[in-house]
C-alpha cells in the first residue's frame, strides 16, 4: 500500500480456490455467512455515474431495462464477477457494472456489508487473532520456521506459467507512464540464498555507506548523516542486496505476530498467482515470497525484496483470481517502488545505535550489522508506515496496469475496493488499514478521476475463474 473485500464476496489487493501442481484444487467453499438483511432486503447503495443502464443480465450486450440517474438509491442483492445484481425502484432488477454504483457503508451487526458476496464464513469467525498493532509488530520477535514455511512455498517461472496457460490468461502488453525506473542489471540473489550469505554480498556498501548512516544518531549528526549517506550513490545491486536482506527481517516478525493460516491450497494460489503478476513488473528476478496469515483484520503487507503478507480475512472476501491478483498487484507494486525499503534506510539512518554496532559497521559486518539496532528495536512496525496518499493512489493505479498486463480484468480493483468501503467502522474488521491508507471510497474516486485509460480495452475479459 506502499502502494490493497471479501471473496471481498479487494486488500484491500486478494482467494478461494486452489492451483494444482502448479495449481492444486480449488478447496471447498467455507459455509456461506447467514447475514441479517439491510432496512431495504440487501445491501444499499448508491449510482455513481450518469445514465447507467440496468441490463437484463451481467453482460454489456444484454437488453436495457432502464436507466438510472446519478444518486439514485439501489438495492444489491449479490455480486456475478464484474457485475452488481440490483433492484431499482419500483421493481425493476437487472445488472450494473461493479464501478457504476457505490456500495453503502454497512451499519454494523452481523451483516457487515457482506450479505450479497456469499462469504466464506460467519463475521468474526473470519480468524483466530485479531489486529497488527503497532506495538504488536514491535515487540515480536523473528520465526524463523515460520519463514521457512513461507518461503518454501514460493513458485517458479514455470509453475507460474503453467498455471497462466491453464486459466488462459494472456501476457498483455500495457504501458505505464508512471512506471517506476527500477534497474534491470542485476539480479536479485537467489530464493535459496540465506539471510546470513545475502548479507555478505553487501559488506562493500556497508563500508560505504552504514558507518555514515549510524554515526549520525549516536553523536548527535540526525539528518546531516542521513543526509549524506543518501547521497552516496549506491549499485543497483547493493540496493538489491539491502532489501533481500529487510524482507525476511520484516516479513519474520510479522509472522512471530501472526501464524501463517494452515491452508496449504491459499498459500499456493497466492504464490502462484503473485509470482505470475510479479512476472509483469520490472523487478520480475526478485525472491518473490507470498503467505496469508491468520488475523481477522483486512489487510495485505509489502515488505522489501518480494515479501506479501495478506490477513486471512481480506482473502476470503476475495471472489476470483482476479481479484487477489488485484491485491497481490497493489502490494508488488510497493515493492517495485522501493517504498518500505526507502523508509527503513532513513529511519535506520537517523536511529541512535551502540558502540557495537558501530566498530560492526566499520569492520565491515554488511547489512546484518548495519541494519541489526533497527530491526531490534521496530521489528515489523515498518509494516504500519503511513506514506503519502498519493503514494497509495499510484499503487492502486499500478496494480490495474500489472492486472492487465497479466491477463486480468482490471476492474476486479474496482471489486475489491467496493467491499472495502462496504466494511462497517465498527466490525473493527478495517481499523489497522485505515490508520496506513486513504479511505476506500477516496481510492475509488481516485481511480474514476484518473479513468481507465491505458487498460479500458480489456474490462471486458470473463472474470470469474
């Protein structure tokens, strides 16, 4: 988010169904929840756009029953990919496009918003822990088996277009301006390089930059260091060295915060399906690395070097592959960005550090001494870093790019934030996102104000998988 409800039924960015060998079966359907009826019978909503047409079924192509002026008052009774079931006043019911009405916020009670997805299970049943607070994050400390199972779960190339050619999805070629010009000259190091020899590729950047970085907050020189160990030019690839190394350290603490959901069918299809949209992105030779873990919150992380976390509750809102691609998509592109790992290296530059962790510094310990007082003393809290909103506009944007680049339907966004914004304040379900990213019904606006421009073309894809 850098830059994210139900099967969404995003991140927000993300599902339930599985991928066999590359993709395994899609697992069985939890039991749907029994919610209790919005005032109306469904859930309420409002038109969003000027003489939207109902059709008589989900398609562009099927009869108009009416037309609908902006603001009008609908009730949706249930989502068929990228459509919304509606009734209208008097009677009419028909389809509208997922991006043509806003789904109301829902008031709170069992129903939260979700009565018309057919989600996977009862409203605070969604997991066993609850919340990624701040002070959480902080105090966990790293599981290293819990990373171990996460990265042992990573897929390939091959798995991953293996799995593109049996959904049929096609690579796409789709330009983004905004693209962020990461280097292509080096390649990350390999999934199976530990943390330990990670580090060491890096011991040169250490000696040039880490004694700069950390004497600054012991003898008092704050942002005059930081200022300076900036402006050391780095290579491509120390900068690859640096973030391979944050990204298990990150990703590690989350986990000893919240255990990785035992689902091995979820863990798969999110690898499958992250590494396939990773694979449309410039940073397609990172260590790629997805997990869902058991929280109740909805929420989905990046951290450095390839590392996505998504909270069981946000994934099992997700209705298709394309919408946890949406998710996934908006996370990957944090990463391509360098957004999490920007704001390591100044807090980390600017944090006060021990004689110790200097005199490793300066025989040249690499990323693990340089970085070590840091990660010591925030853990995973980088998780909850709050950056500009513009920042997570642009991932929601991105996302839509690498969704069709991969062969999605780029409005499955669209999907993932409408159930988004259908979360009620109180479920609590929202809290830890909304303290990190801009409301829901902003991205929305966001993305209509920017339009579809570059990807309009391929909203018309089937959707549901």
């Amino acid at each position: 988010m850098r830059n994210t409800i139900r099967t969404l039924s995003l991140a927000l960015l993300t599902v339930a169904i599985g991928i066999g060998t590359a993709h395994a079966k899609k697992p069985a359907a939890h039991p749907q929840a029994a919610a209790a009826p919005a005032p109306s019978g469904n859930t309420q909503a409002t038109v969003y756009k000027d003489n939207v047409a109902v059709h008589q079924a989900a398609s562009a192509t099927a009869p108009t029953l009416t037309s609908l002026n902006k603001g009008s008052p609908v009730d949706v009774q249930k989502q068929e990919g990228l459509w919304f079931n509606v009734k209208a006043q008097p009677s009419t019911v028909g389809y509208v496009k997922i991006n043509e009405i806003r789904l109301a916020k829902a008031a709170g009670g069992s129903n939260d918003g979700f009565s018309m997805f057919g989600g996977h299970s009862k409203p605070g049943e969604t997991a066993g822990v609850r919340g990624l607070g701040e002070t959480t994050l902080q105090s966990a400390s790293m599981d290293e088996a819990a990373l171990a199972a996460m990265q042992a779960q990573r897929v390939d190339d091959e798995a991953a277009n293996a799995y593109a050619s049996r959904m049929h999805l096609q690579r796409t070629d789709v330009a983004y301006r905004d693209e962020p010009g990461v280097g292509k000259g080096h390649r990350a190091p390999s999934a199976q390089s530990s943390g330990q020899a990670q580090a060491q590729q890096a011991e040169s950047h250490a000696a040039k930059v880490g004694v700069l970085s950390m004497v600054g907050g012991r003898f008092g020189l704050g942002s005059s260091a930081s200022s300076a160990a900036d402006a050391m030019p780095k290579s491509e690839q120390e900068k690859i060295d640096e973030e391979t190394y944050m990204g298990p350290q990150v990703a590690g603490r989350v986990l000893g915060a919240l255990p990785l959901w035992n689902n091995p069918d979820a863990q798969r299809r999110v690898n499958t399906i992250g590494r396939w949209v990773a694979m449309q992105t410039p940073r397609d030779d990172l260590p790629w690395t997805f997990g869902v873990v058991d929280s109740s919150e909805m929420n989905a992380f990046a951290a450095p070097g390839g590392y996505v976390l998504v909270t069981r509750a946000l994934y099992e809102v997700l209705q298709s592959d394309d919408e946890v691609a949406a998710v996934l998509g908006h996370e990957i592109s944090h990463i391509v960005a360098r957004d999490h790992y920007n704001v390591i290296r100044k807090q980390a530059a600017t944090s006060a550090v021990t004689g110790v962790l200097i005199d490793k510094a300066t025989s040249h310990a690499g990323i693990a001494g340089s970085f070590a007082n840091y990660f010591a003393k925030q853990g995973a809290s980088v998780m909850l870093t709050v950056f500009d909103k513009d920042v997570e506009y642009r991932s929601d944007a991105a996302s839509l790019i690498y969704t069709a680049r991969a062969g999605y339907n780029p409005l499955a966004m669209y999907a993932v934030l409408q159930k988004l914004a259908a979360v009620s304040d109180s479920s609590g379900r929202v809290s830890d996102l909304y303290k990190t990213h801009p409301s829901a019904t902003s991205r929305l606006d966001r993305l209509d104000q920017k339009g579809l421009a570059n990807v309009e073309q391929y909203t018309d894809r089937p959707y549901v998988r």
